[in-house]
C-alpha cells in the first residue's frame, strides 16, 4: 500500500516506457500522483508528451479524469453517492429540490434567508417571454421534446443578454440559475400543451417549485390540478436524485462545452442533447418501452433473461459504467415507486414485470459476473408514469433534474484558475501519405 499522502498532494509514479518507437528512447520517467480528498489516486499524465512522445489511449474515458471537481462523490463499490458531501439518502428524504440545487451549485445547504429569496427569483423568473410562444409554435406537434428543449433553452438566452456575458459573479449566477431552473419547467410544460393542441397553463407565482410545474403541466382551464401530497414528494425526489452524477456523458459535454469559454444557456443546452441518448438518459423511456413490450407479449420473465444472456436483448436501465453493487438512487426509486402505488391505490403491472426481471437478474450468475444491477433508470419511469407524464417527457424530466448539476459544473470550471479548452488528443489510423488521383483515373 503506497504511502498516504495529503488530499491533491502528490506521491510519484515510475512508467516504463519501450523505445521500439524511432525517435522515443525507452525510458523510465517519473508522473506526480495526485491523491483526491476520498483517496482516488490518479497519475497526473499532463506532461506525459512533452516528456516521452507518448500520449494515452482511453476510449469511454473509464480509468480517465477530466478534472478534479468538488461537487458529487461517487464510490461505485459500496454504492455511495454524495453532493458536496451529504448522502443522497438523507437529501432525497429530507431536502427540498431547490435546497439541493443550492447545495451543488454554491457548496452549502442555504440559510433560511438565501432559499426563501432564491425561492423568490425561481418565481420571477417563471414566465417566458411572450416572443418565445412564436418558436413554439414554429415545432411541428410531433417535435420530440428534448429537441425543443434544447432548442428553447439557447433560444431563452437571447432574452437574457446579460446572462450570457463571460463576467458571472455570484449574483449573476444565482440569476441565471433561477432563469435556467424556472424556465426549463414552464418550456417542458408549454411544449407538452402544444403538442397536445391544448391551452397553454400559465405558471402560479403562489405553488412550490414541484407543485407549479404539475399546474402548468395538467390544470386544464375548467379544473385545477391540486397534486396529491404523494406525488409532490415523489416528483421532488426523483428531481433530487437526478440532480447530479459527477463526469457522466451529459456533464462532460456540458464542461467540454464551457471550456471553450461559451456561456450557460449554451453549455446547458449541449448537456440535454447528450442526455438525450438512449445509453444515457433516454434510458428511462428505454425502460418503460421495454417493460411494455414484455407485458404485451405476455413473455416471461425468465425467458427475457435467457435472451439477455444469448445476447439478443440488453435490459434497459440495468448496468453502470461506475456502480458495481448497486445504484443506491435505484433503491430509494423504488421504495418511492412503491409508496407512491399504495398511497394511490394504484397498481402497475409494468413494476411487477420490473421486480420479477430484478429478482430473477439479482441472482443470476451473468449480471452478477458482469456486475449488472438497477441503475437510475430502472424504476424512475414506472413513477413518471403513475404522476401522468407522457413516455416521451421521461428524459425531459432527467433534464429539468440535471439543470442544477451541469450548473454547478459549469460553474467550477468558470472559477478554475487552470482552465484551459479541452481538446484531447487521438492515435491517427487511418491512410498515410497519398498523392490526388485525378478523376479519369480512377476507375
Ligand atoms: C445513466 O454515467 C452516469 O452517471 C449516467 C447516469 C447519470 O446519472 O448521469 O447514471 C444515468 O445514464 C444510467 C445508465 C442508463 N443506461 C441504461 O440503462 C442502458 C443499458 N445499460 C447499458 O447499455 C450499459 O450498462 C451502460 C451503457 C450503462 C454501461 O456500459 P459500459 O460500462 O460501457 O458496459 P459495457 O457496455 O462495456 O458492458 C459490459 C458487459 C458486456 O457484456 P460482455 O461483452 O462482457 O459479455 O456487460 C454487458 C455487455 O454486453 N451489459 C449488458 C447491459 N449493460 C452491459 N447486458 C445486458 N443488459 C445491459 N443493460
């Protein structure tokens, strides 16, 4: 066992490298070892080529770090997710969606004073533009949401020119966080009602964050919708624990993005696009579509999960690239899925599918040789369903989660004094040297 050292101190790693490249003299050279505050030891490769020619190969980015961040901690081993600290468990049972998004994005929980006005500029900031209701209706109605989405959050920022300037103290953060949380809820609901050819629900200054967003999504102009406490607590949680995940594909490409120096509307937006996939966060529609086909076919099971190991059938929302055991977010989901049935009163034979395909998977030697379990995905959609949002809102709502995690990344890249673009390197395969080949000539 190395030596510990101090957190960002750093111990030294000694790399063989052979000289069968010309020009490389095989060497040993010396790399500092930077030691993270939860002893994650990474070789720091930076000078790597400047010293030895060499550069590194790391597809997926599985043993790389992109930078070190303070925001979310993740052990995948024991299944261990924090934000700034605090276990997701205790946030998801006792926080508020906007009390965690403070959290990620200025490093503590608020004091009552800073929520209650952080509360008030959520409220101000609520209503879009009149002239945004055009770029609505420009979509035709079978738009998919997330297009819009990212589409209106780029579009949002032209309103708010003072937002995008590269000059973002903390008071301008806070507003363009209030902008970017309020109106990604009032863009998601409006884009719902005019795909549904229905009337646009505008916000209610006087409802929380969760309650405001399930008005503007299902009042209807002869009948308010007053959500069941359940479902408010429901939506909160589902809100909390998709609020951050350290350097996954979304937040990556929001921080790839910002490092160019381009403002938050449009570092945000490039994250909704990326989250959009179906390995990411199109998962959660993945998964409901899949519990579906199962449920419609009547197929067993058992029978799905021998295609799985045949490899004819990858079983949406299971497996991670960092969790190992299990995804701590996919256990509270599904005592919340539970919950929220029974004080319903509602069953859901897609949640039994669900539990049955888990029980039979948990057990079985190929999900648990390849690590394979619940993540994130599993079971958040069978609650998205039970509160009435439309299969093709799932990642949407991912997204209205994430809002304050790419924020609070964005911004620490903003402050970092080391911040340079991101531009990685490649190992070039392709053709060498060729002279043009006129087009008579080619046959
Ligand atoms: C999210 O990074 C994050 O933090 C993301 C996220 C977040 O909060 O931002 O947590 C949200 O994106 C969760 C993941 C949602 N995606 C899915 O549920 C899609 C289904 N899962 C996979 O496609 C897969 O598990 C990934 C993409 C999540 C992880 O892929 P990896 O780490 O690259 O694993 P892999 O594809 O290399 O698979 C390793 C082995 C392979 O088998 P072998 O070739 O070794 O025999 O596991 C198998 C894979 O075939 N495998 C699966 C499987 N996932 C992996 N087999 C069946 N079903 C699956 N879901």
């Amino acid at each position: 066992m190395p030596p510990t050292t101090a957190p960002g101190a750093a111990e030294v790693a000694r790399v063989q490298l052979p000289g069968a490249h010309a020009g490389l003299p095989g060497s040993e050279i010396e790399l500092p070892v930077v030691i993270g505050s939860e002893d994650e030891h990474a070789v720091d490769v930076g000078r790597l080529r400047d010293r030895s020619g060499y550069i590194t190969l790391d597809p997926g980015f599985g043993n790389t770090a992109a930078c070190k961040s303070a925001i979310t901690y993740i052990d995948g081993e024991e299944g261990i997710l924090r934000y700034r600290g605090y276990p997701i468990e205790e946030l998801a049972e006792s926080s508020s969606f906007v009390e965690v998004a403070m959290l990620l994005i200025f490093g503590e929980l608020p004091s009552k004073e800073r929520l209650e006005r952080f509360r008030g500029m959520l409220t101000d900031e609520q209503l879009l533009h009149e002239g945004m209701r055009y770029h609505f209706e420009g979509f035709p109605s079978h738009g998919h949401p997330m297009a819009m989405l990212s589409a209106m959050i780029n579009a949002c920022g032209c309103y708010h020119p003072e937002l995008l300037s590269s000059e973002m103290d903390e008071e301008r953060l806070l507003r363009a966080t209030a902008t970017l949380m309020s109106k990604v809820c009032t863009i998601a609901a409006f884009s719902y009602k005019m795909t549904m050819g229905r009337r646009m629900e505008y916000p209610d200054p006087s409802l929380s964050y969760c309650r405001n967003f399930l008005h503007m999504m299902f009042s209807k102009p002869h009948r308010r919708y007053e959500p069941p406490l359940q479902v408010v607590r429901a939506l909160t949680k589902f809100l909390i624990l998709h609020a951050d995940h350290e350097q996954n594909c979304s937040t990556s490409t929001v921080r790839m993005v910002g490092s160019s120096g381009a403002n938050v509307f449009a570092s945000v937006s490039s994250g909704v696009c990326a989250l959009w996939g179906p390995l990411h966060g199109g998962a959660n529609m993945a998964v409901i579509e899949m519990l579906q086909q199962i449920h419609a076919g009547g197929d067993d099971p058992r029978t799905v999960v021998a295609k799985v190991k045949d490899k004819k059938f990858r079983l949406m929302g299971f497996g991670h690239r960092v969790y190992k055991n299990f995804d701590p977010r996919a256990k509270i989901l599904e005592q919340t899925c539970s919950e929220l049935l029974d004080v319903l009163g509602v069953s859901d034979p897609l949640l039994d599918i669900a539990r049955e395909l888990a029980g039979i998977a948990l057990t079985d030697d190929y999900f648990l040789e390849r690590k394979l379990y619940p993540n994130v995905d599993f079971y958040s959609g069978i609650i998205l369903r039970t509160i009435g949002i439309p299969l093709n809102m799932y990642t949407v709502m991912f997204s209205i989660g994430r809002v304050p995690g790419w924020i609070a990344h964005w911004y620490e890249l903003f402050r970092d004094p080391d911040r340079r673009i991101a531009r990685p390197r490649q190992v070039y395969v392709g053709s060498g040297k060729r002279p043009y080949v006129p087009m008579d000539a080619r046959g």
